[in-house]
C-alpha cells in the first residue's frame, strides 16, 4: 500500500492511503472515492495537506460528499480542510471532535447519486457515532474501524461499548443479500467478509470468556491484572490498549450479571466474578 496514490478497487471504487501510519492506524487510514460522474468520498482521514491534495487531485470537481464513519482523530479532521479544496457537502452521525457536519445522517439514511446508493449502517461498539457505508450496486461495505485488515478493534469505554460492538458486529454478519467486500478503515481489502467477521467474533467471545475465567479464579481483580493474566499473547507494549478492551468486556459481563464492581465507570475499579 503506497500513499497518496488512487488504486483502483472496483469499477466505482479507489483508495488513497494517508501518511499515518501507526500502532493504532496500521499503515495507514483509508480514504475512499466512491463513484465516477459524481464522487462522494469516505473518511478523509487526518488534515495533512498532502493527502488532500491527494483526494481532491483524483476527484477533482466531481467531489459532492464527503462522509465520516466517525469523528475519531485519523478518520474526519481532514474533512474540513477537503470541504475547502472541493465545496463538497460533509455528513455524518454528529458534531464532535472538531468536526461538524453540513447535514446529519443516521441508521438507514440512503445517498443516492446517479450511479449508486450509500446506505448508512449505524455500527455503534468503537465509537458510539460510528456509521458503516454499504456501496448497494458492488455489496462492498465501507467498515471504518468497526472492522480492520491486519488487527482487532480497540474499545475504549465509556463511549466505546462492547455488547454494542458485538452486536452490531452480528448483524452485519446476518445481512442479506451478504456482503461481497469489507473496505477496512486500515488495512487492505478484504474479500471474505463472512470469514472476517466470524474471526472478529470469535476472538472477542475468547477473550471474554478467558476475561470472564480469569476473574472467577482470582475472585476478584482489576483491569491491569486481568490484562497479564489474559494478554499472555500481546506485547507489554500493546498492554496499555488492552485495558480498554477488558474493561469493555468487564462492562458487557456487568450487564449480563457475570461481572460487578462499585463503579464499573472508573478503569482501576476492582471486579468480582459475578453479581449474586
């Protein structure tokens, strides 16, 4: 993946890659033009005025939208400065983070250009505004950081949810007709959604249930101890992200009455196995 460059993905789809890359971002974000006669573009990712340049050198005054999937720091501060450059409209779920949408757009909102529809997914779990966009003519969805190609998702409470994230992640899975591709937020395309989104699953009922076992063999634990004793396999240095995520899951197993805490609100709270 090379930045700065438009590669081609589909016959509506090109991706141009930003000059992010991190542990968070991978090698970098993703941002997507999605048509030909009229162009709307997803994620513009960070304001670097380079990759700008970029987006709007491949669109150029075809440009009309400009769409987030979520107001995080590596996915919508360019949409300001690409607004600027193409006079496109921005959408999105809501004004945070610095960025404020022309017109707010939710769960099933459809754009409608003249050779294909967008069909907005709310996806809450990473981010509680997050949106997914379903390209209906190719089935190729456009997954922000719901979905990755080379790691999992971080959930970081409070406003990342782990039930929602699940749960979101399930129906995605169920959709019909099924998904043809995933457009990662980070990371290549990935051409077997179902396959993705089952390892996705997969993965997060494992570490549940190891979170889950790990606090009933201890009694009780915190967040930092339950990531040593269930993150055997992750660097030290990824530790740090990981307590999110227990965290997360211990918030989901609260909610099912397989977890409590005096104040599952605060990150180095002490948790017991259950709720009885």
């Amino acid at each position: 993946m090379v930045t700065g460059r438009a590669m081609a993905l589909s016959p509506l789809v090109r991706r141009v890659l930003a000059p992010n890359p991190s542990v968070m971002t991978g090698p970098g974000t993703n941002t997507y033009l999605v048509g030909v006669d009229e162009v709307a573009v997803v994620d513009p990712g960070p304001d670097d005025p380079d990759h700008l340049d970029a987006v709007a050198a491949c669109g150029g005054d075809r440009i009309r939208w400009i769409l987030v999937t979520h107001t995080h720091s590596d996915h919508a501060p360019g949409a300001a400065g690409l607004k600027r450059r193409t006079g496109a409209e921005l959408l999105g779920w809501d004004a945070r983070d610095g960025f404020t949408p022309d017109r707010k757009i939710g769960d099933g909102f459809v754009l409608e250009a003249t050779e294909f529809r967008l069909r907005a997914l709310h996806t809450p779990g990473h981010a509680s505004n997050h949106l997914c966009y379903l390209l209906e003519q190719e089935r190729i969805l456009f997954s922000g950081d719901h979905v990755m190609n080379g790691s999992t998702v971080v959930i970081a409470p409070p406003d990342g949810d782990m039930a929602a994230y699940v749960e979101a992640l399930r129906a995605l899975r169920s959709r019909r007709p099924p998904l043809r591709a995933i457009a990662p937020g980070h990371g290549p395309l990935i051409d077997d959604p179902k396959a993705k989104l089952e390892e996705y699953l997969a993965h997060r009922a494992a570490r549940e249930e190891a979170i889950a076992g790990a606090l009933q063999a201890s009694g009780q634990a915190t967040v930092d101890e339950l990531v040593g004793a269930v993150y055997t396999d992750v660097p030290p240095s990824l530790h740090p992200l990981a307590r999110h995520s227990v965290w997360a899951h211990l918030r989901k197993l609260a909610g099912e009455g397989r977890a409590i805490s005096d104040d599952p609100d605060d990150l180095g709270a002490t948790w017991s196995g259950d709720s009885s």
